[in-house]
C-alpha cells in the first residue's frame, strides 16, 4: 500500500474512532455542560470561552495581576510597589471567574487530569509573551501528603510537569514540601492568608544558584507563591518565578 494511502486509511480510522467515541462518551463543556460532539480537543464552549478573561501584558510583574488599560508590562500593581518581593515576576493566564474557573476545578476535584496539558500550553504561552526569564527547574506548589491522600493526586504537580516538557526543563518534584496542613486560602481574608501560609514549607534540596519556577493552579493573593519563593531562596535559589494558570 502506498505511504498515502496508507496516511488517509489511517485518518479515517481515527476519525471513525473519534466518532465512536464522541457517541459514547460526548465531551461537556465544563463551565456550563453544553455537549461539544464533534469538537476534539475543545474544552469549552464558544460562549464559555468568549467569556474568560484573559491577563495580557499589562500585569503586575511582582504578583501577576492585572494593571487596567493604562499599566505597563514592567510595573508593580499599588500593593506590590515599594516592596522587597520573594517573587523576581509571577504571571497568570487569566482571572480565577467563569470558563478559566471552571477549567481548574475540573483539574482539581474532578479527576480531569488530561485538562493539565492544555492548561499549560496556555501558560507557557504567557510566559513565552512576557518572556521566558532565565531557568533551571520547574517546582510544582506541593499539596501536605494527608490533603494527596484526601484528593488522590496533586493539580500542581500534572501542571507542572506539563510546562517543563513545554519548556525543555526538569521538574524537581522533591525539592519544596509541605510540612503543615493549612486551612485552605480562598477561605481566608488577605492578612490571614499571609499568617496561615507562614513556614509551610520546607526546602528538601540545596538551590544554591538555580533558577526556578513556581507552578500552581490559582494564585489568589501570592501569599502562598510567595512563601514557596522564601523558603527557595533560605535554600539558596538565586532567583525565584511564578506561573500560575488563573490569579
Ligand atoms: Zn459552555
Ligand atoms: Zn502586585
């Protein structure tokens, strides 16, 4: 058989498949549970996606927020300015609300770990617009064991992995871990966040010199991103970045 046969027999196998599939098991949008038959690798529907918003370039550099029409892409938001931030730069995809939210609760609570890998093309590509600063490692925000046992897996770590194979770099798995349970942040006011996040963690590798990025889902005020970049830095981290999918 020639190779071009060979080729369109092929596709229109898989393209049988799909189908098959698609009749079995049809993909939901997960923001609102519209069906999207017919629509491989969709993950939201056109509605649902117009309705995500996006952070472009203006955000602040130190937690990654969104600076409004007139902020410039090197800028610190009003709470970041004057600062001694644990953070070189922090970057998110998009605001924690309808669509991207919807995206990470999947990831998180509902088993779909297969959302990790177009999440990560979404930051990386945010990355890559801002400029991918100078790295040696990935880390993902580590989960305390008894909250893996609780969930099954950690979010972070699928995400993780999946922007340093974007990024032609390791992930370092063991370097930071969590050595308290903390109440979850989202349930916490800004001063509380920083108190319940204190000394979470701990370094379990020397970082003398390297360059690392900080994974997570949602950075919802930084609090927990940043006490990752300190407990980094105590272990010799040079500099400190952090992507996140939704801030
Ligand atoms: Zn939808
Ligand atoms: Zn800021």
């Amino acid at each position: 058989m020639p190779d071009s046969a060979r080729f369109t027999l092929s596709r229109l196998v898989s393209g049988v498949l799909r189908f098959a599939w698609d009749i079995a098991a049809p993909t939901r949008c997960r923001a609102c549970g519209a069906s999207l038959f017919g629509m491989s690798n969709a993950y939201l529907c056109a509605g649902c996606l117009a309705r995500v918003q996006w952070i472009g370039k203006a955000a602040c550099r130190g937690c990654g927020f969104p600076l409004g029409p007139h902020g410039r892409s090197r800028d610190n938001c009003g709470r970041c300015r004057g600062l001694n931030l644990p953070l070189a730069s922090a970057f998110a995809v998009a605001r924690y609300r309808e669509g991207a939210r919807d995206l990470v609760i999947s990831l998180k609570f509902r088993w779909e770990t297969e959302l990790a890998a177009p999440m990560a093309e979404l930051m990386v590509a945010r990355l890559r617009a801002a400029g991918v600063p100078d790295l040696d490692a990935v880390l993902p925000v580590p989960l305390h064991p008894s909250r893996i046992r609780e969930r099954g897996y950690n979010q972070s770590a699928f995400l993780a992995d999946a922007v340093a194979k974007r990024l032609g770099l390791p992930t370092d798995h063991k370097a930071l871990f969590r050595v308290r349970r903390t109440a979850p942040q989202a349930l916490l006011g800004r001063a509380d966040r920083q108190e319940n996040i204190k000394d979470a963690f701990r370094a379990n590798a020397d970082l003398s010199g390297r360059r690392v990025l900080i994974v997570d889902d949602v950075m919802t005020t930084g609090a927990t991103m940043g006490e990752c970049a300190r407990t980094c830095r105590q272990a010799g981290a040079t500099r400190v970045h952090a992507l996140a999918f939704a801030r």
